[in-house]
C-alpha cells in the first residue's frame, strides 16, 4: 500500500512540475507567426505568379494577341506544372471560342473537366455554348444542366441555351 501511495505522490508531484515548467514559458508569438509565413509563402507565390500570369493573358487578348495568349497558356499548363491548370484551360477554351475555333475549344474545355473531375461549372457553360455554336443542342443542354446543378448562378445560360434550342436552331 505504501509503494503505490508513493508512486502517486511521484507521478502528482511530475505533473505539478511539468505544469508550473510549462507556465513560466512565455508565447513565442513571433516565432509562430515566422513559421506560419514560411509555411504559406510558397503558395502565396503561387498565388501572386498566378495572378501576374492572368493579368498578362488579358493583356495579350485585349491588345488582340490571342495566339500569342494561348502559348503563354500552354507554355505554364503542362503536366503538373501548377494548381491553376484547369483554370488556365478554361480561359484557353474561351480564347478559341472567341476566335471561332470551336473544336478546339471543346477539347480545352473538356480537358479543365478532366483536371477538375469535372467539377467545373464554368468549363461545362462554355462546352454548352461551343456545342450550340456547333448545333449540338443535346449535347449542349447535357453540359449546362450539370453547370447549373454545381452552380445556380448559370440558371441564366441555360434559359439561353434552351431558348436557342427551342427554337429549332439547333438540330
């Protein structure tokens, strides 16, 4: 019976002394910031490249460089290049579309799918408008029914779209 009260007496007195040791420290506020910025400054620059790289495909576009755009794209959409790459496809996608190359776009566009598991409401909007471009109404109101079920705020489109089926436009 002793034995086992002074092993309690042991192990009580350990915590009192771990708790008290542990009090006297003080926050290293600094430091936790310091560790918190350099764990999060990769993706930060990830971030701010992404940014100036999109600010310089609008510039191309809006000076009327598409082509040139589309390089830039492709040149920072390879294989595991970055975590913006379906974006970049989607904006290609849009590119071609203005451009009338509408085969192509389709493939940017399904290719942002596949990167996105095709969770991509933006992606499948454009692919629908491509599609009608192409007359291609089933196809199309495929694509923009699954845009509109991951984001309401494409109800819009899809009256579009549909309206422009309706209308025996497409067949």
């Amino acid at each position: 019976m002793r034995k086992s009260i002074a092993i309690f007496l042991v192990v009580i007195l350990s915590l009192v002394i771990f708790v008290l040791n542990d009090r006297r420290k003080e926050p290293d506020i600094v430091g936790d910031l310091n560790q918190m910025r350099n764990s999060d400054s990769k993706h930060l620059s990830e971030l701010a490249n992404h940014h100036l790289i999109s600010d310089r495909i609008d510039s191309l576009v809006s000076k009327g460089l598409a082509v040139q755009a589309i390089r830039l794209i492709d040149s920072v959409t390879a294989p595991g290049k970055n975590d913006f790459t379906s974006g970049y496809l989607v904006r290609k996608g849009q590119i071609q579309f203005e451009l009338d190359q509408v085969e192509e776009s389709i493939i940017s566009f399904r290719s942002a799918l596949s990167l996105s598991k095709g969770h991509s409401p933006k992606a499948r909007e454009w692919k629908a408008f491509a599609h009608v471009s192409l007359n291609e109404c089933d196809s199309a109101l495929y694509e923009i029914k699954i845009a509109v079920s991951q984001n309401s705020m494409l109800k819009k489109s899809q009256e579009r779209i549909e309206l422009h089926c309706e209308s025996q436009l497409c067949h």
